[in-house]
C-alpha cells in the first residue's frame, strides 16, 4: 500500500481522462482476482458456511458503510470512505492473520503475491481519490499498519479463535475488500471520478464515454491477468 500510494497521489495531479481510467481500471481488476484467488479461498478454508456469510456480511457492510457514508463527504473530516473501508478490512484480516501466521518461519511467495497483488493497487486508487479531494495522502497510513497493528499483538499473546469465528473475520476482510475493488471499477457515466469526462465537449461526450469504456474493460481485465499470471507462477506446480 505504502508503495502503490505515491504512485496514485502522482497520477492524480498529472493524468489525463484515459491514464485516470487504466490506472483505475488495473488498481481494481488485480483487486478483484486477487480477492478471489487470495481471500475468499481463505475465509473458505477456515469454515465453509460461516465463512460464506462473512463474505456476504463484508460486502453488505461495505455497501451500506458507503451509501450511509456519504453524508460524511459534507464534514471536513481526516479520512475518506474509501480509507475507511480498507482500515476496516486491514483490522479484519490483522487479527486473523495473527492468529494463523505468526508461527509460521518464513513468508512464502504465496504470501508475499497475495498481499502485494491487493494491497498495492488499493493503495494507488485510494491515494488517487484523497489527491482528487484534495485531502493528504498521509491518511492512508493508518489501513496501511492497521494490519500489523492488529496480527503482531495478536500471534504474541497467542490467540487461537475457533473456525467459526475464523471464517467470519476472513470472510468480512474479503467482503470489505471486494466492495472496495468492485466501487473503484470506471464507470464512465456523468460524475464519475473514475472515467473524468465532464470536462469534455458536449458534442463530442458520447463518442468520448465509448472510447473510454473500452479503456475500462480492457484496463479491468489486464489487472485481472496480471495478478492470474503472477498467482500461477507462484502457486501452480
């Protein structure tokens, strides 16, 4: 996150309407597949109902935190949604991860994938969207820690949550998480702070959308792969 977040405060002062949508396009279609290929295997892995209700409960949660949320962009307050919801996912999937990997001996690449492949892109797409607001980036540091904040205390004191509750934490992480990817995908429709095409001449906006709309998918489903691709070189025998 920490790595993704210049890049994005970068992007957001210099982009033009298409490098705004591939740099949101990629950001959340690694997030999506990496939830999928990471994440929800994981909240699976650790109690199969349970876990599914997680799942659902996350994104239901990132969803109504959202849209109930958006009274909050009236107050001049120090974190936006977007930071928000992944504090709420970091702090999710701190003490989960605290729990099952602080006796591990090494990180294994699998690991590493996993969390680099979610962790950077929503940290440029959130980095984005504070420099767009005009907020510092500097907020980001809290999802960012809130990982390690929650798993170191949490693997020293040695707490072992059954496979219920274990399914529950990593299914809402991975809930949270895949609202947050599935909310940056570009939309290029009036407003959009993902596809920025107000700007544009009325005359030429329809044609202007199209391009853009195909830049969208293509951006989406190249994140998408990249992550696949890096996923199969590490996890595929």
């Amino acid at each position: 996150m920490a790595a993704g977040a210049p890049l994005g405060a970068r992007a957001a002062r210099t982009a033009t309407p298409r490098e705004t949508v591939w740099g949101y396009g990629l950001a959340s279609g690694a997030m999506v597949t990496s939830t999928a290929l990471f994440l929800i295997p994981q909240a699976l892995g650790q109690h199969g109902r349970f876990g599914s209700l997680g799942i659902a409960a996350g994104f239901l949660a990132g969803y109504a935190g959202h849209a109930v949320g958006h009274r909050l962009t009236h107050r001049d307050l120090p974190i936006d949604r977007t930071a928000a919801e992944l504090t709420a996912h970091a702090l999710a999937a701190g003490a989960i991860i605290g729990a099952i990997y602080a006796a591990m001996p090494s990180l294994t690449s699998i690991l590493g994938v996993a969390l680099v492949s979610h962790k950077a892109p929503a940290g440029y797409a959130a980095a984005r969207r504070l420099a767009d607001d005009g907020r510092a980036v500097v907020t980001l540091l809290l999802p960012a820690a809130a990982v390690g904040l929650v798993a170191l205390p949490v693997g020293i004191v040695g707490i072992a949550p059954s496979p219920v509750v274990r399914g529950l934490l990593f299914g809402a992480a991975a809930g949270v998480f895949l609202h947050v990817a599935v909310d940056l995908l570009p939309e290029c429709t009036a407003g959009s702070d993902t596809c920025p095409v107000d700007a544009v001449r009325e005359s030429d906006e329809h044609r202007t959308r199209d391009r853009l709309r195909a830049h969208a998918a293509g951006s989406a489903i190249g994140g998408g792969v990249a992550v696949a691709l890096a996923w199969a070189l590490v996890a595929v025998p």
